[in-house]
C-alpha cells in the first residue's frame, strides 16, 4: 500500500499576545484551524519581522497548552515573538502575527547609604577631600557639592562635574 506523504503545512495560529508577568513574559495564542496540529514553536527576537529562520526558539519541546513563558527575557529589552503549529508529519506553518513584550525593571528609589568620615586637608589655591565608600553595593560613584555656607546645600554648586566620581577623592582648586 502507497502512502500519501502529508507536506501540507497546517494554518497558522493566530491572535499571538504577551503579557509581563514579573520576571518573565507569557505570550499566548489562539490555535491553528488545522485538526492535525501536534504542538507550537514560539520564536524570538530583538527586531521586528521574527520567522521561524530568523528568530531563536524559545520552547524545548512542542508547546500544547496555548502558552509559553519566556524564562530568559532580560529586562527593558523589546522582544518580538511569533508562534508557529506544527502537525504530525513535522510540517511548520507560517508564523502567527507578531507579539510585542518587554519587563520594565523595578526603578531603585532608595537612596544608597552615605560615604562616611570626610575629611578635608587644605593646601595652597586648593583642598583636598576624602572619604570613606559607601557600604551600598549599587554605588556607581560620588558628587562633590561646594558651598560658601554652612547647613543646607539646597541649590549648591555640583564641584565635581556632572560625571559621578568613582573613588572616594576629590581635589578642589577653585
């Protein structure tokens, strides 16, 4: 007996949507039309215009539930997923419309801890400064603020550029 070999790709999913879900995102779909559909491929990309030769796979095994949870999305960076049905004989359809998702990372708006044990040491036309690191380990660097009074320095001169100073020094020859 001859068997009839099946190439006919089945239809392709459609209605493919993500959701941020903490750290991860979920993209969904509605299935493919086609009754002989065994499983999806959902595939990923930076860029818009994600196929199947294009994009990474994101699923190991042929997704069945309707859903697949991208565990390795970073965070702020745009993906663009599609999802493709595949039948029994191995056949991929084309892919569904593309699906936009991004985690926005939490905004950090704790203060760190501040440098401790300033001290000054003046010298002719300048003063040095130096202190102690703050223990926070998210520092990425210290401002200098100068002032010609005491207290408050609401308003006071940013001394040490706008770029944050990466080590505990500073000298000062205004």
């Amino acid at each position: 007996k001859l068997g009839i070999e099946d190439t006919t790709p089945p239809v392709a999913p459609t209605d493919a949507h993500t959701e941020a879900d903490g750290a991860v995102i979920k993209v969904a779909w509605d299935a493919s039309e086609s009754t002989d559909v065994v499983g999806y491929n959902m595939y990923r990309g930076t860029e818009p215009g994600v196929t199947a030769e294009t994009g990474s796979k994101v699923n190991i095994g042929l997704a069945t539930d309707g859903e697949v949870i991208d565990y390795n999305a970073i965070a702020d960076v745009t993906y663009y997923y599609v999802v493709t049905a595949v039948d029994g004989a191995g056949n991929e359809s084309e892919p569904s419309n593309e699906a936009t998702g991004v985690i926005l990372s939490v905004p950090d708006e704790e203060a760190p801890d501040a440098p401790t044990a300033l001290a000054g040491t003046p010298a002719d036309a300048e003063a040095s400064l130096t202190w102690t690191a703050s223990l926070a380990e998210d520092v990425v660097g210290y401002r200098v603020y100068r002032s010609l009074e005491t207290g408050a320095f609401i308003g006071a001169e940013v001394v040490s550029g706008e770029a944050s100073l990466t080590s505990p020094e500073y000298s000062d020859t205004a």
